[in-house]
C-alpha cells in the first residue's frame, strides 16, 4: 500500500509535507506510512478519503480497481451506436441542422486513472 499511496501523493503534485497537511496528520506519520514501518490506522483513512474523495479506497488498500473513482460512468459507452458528427450547417443551403444534437464535452479516462475534459 505504501507504494500506492506514494504513486497517488505524486498523482496530486504534493509534497509528503503537503499531504500530510492537508489530511491532518503529523508529518512523521506519512513518512513512516510511506517507508513501510506502519500500516495506516483508520483515522489516516478517513481524513485521506474525506480530503480526496475521488480517490478509490479499494485501489489504495487492495490494489484493486483504478486509483481514481470513476463518477457518472459506470461502464464505457457503447460508441457502436452512437450517432455520427453532423456539421452545423449543410454545405448546400447553409441552413442550421438544429433537430441534431451536439457534442458539448469530451472526457477521456486514462488507464493510471486520471482523466482530461477537453472542451
């Protein structure tokens, strides 16, 4: 688990000082977490997942899963039956093909469980 934990530390950008502080416990004990020397109690746990709730508890303490949670996808889409990209305009009349719907937001979910929304 420490190995983890040290992969999602750097996942955020921070600093074990960092970490340590934005979850409420000393330092010393993120150090010692990280080492190998302690196993992390379950106060370490619940300050963790109250301050990064996107984080998978399962994939943290069991390796299972990916290490962020997915939300509002609970599987991949079926893009087979997605309707094709219709341009805004026809290229005949110019007229707008407002009965199609639009494209809005991209998201794509990356396999070390990070994610980028392309607008």
């Amino acid at each position: 688990m420490n190995q983890r934990l040290q992969q999602f530390i750097n996942a955020e950008g921070l600093t074990q000082s960092q970490f340590a502080d934005k979850i409420g416990v000393a330092k010393a004990s993120v150090s010692h977490i990280l080492a190998g020397r302690n196993k992390p109690g379950f106060d370490f746990i619940e300050s963790l997942s109250r301050q990064f709730p996107n984080l998978n508890l399962e994939w943290l303490i069991g390796g299972k899963g990916r290490m962020y949670k997915i939300t509002g996808l609970e599987t991949a889409p079926d893009l087979s039956q997605a309707p094709d990209i219709i341009p805004e305009t026809t290229l005949e009349d110019d007229v707008p093909l407002t009965d199609h719907p639009r494209i809005v937001k991209v998201v794509v979910f990356y396999d070390n469980g990070t994610f980028q929304e392309l607008v």
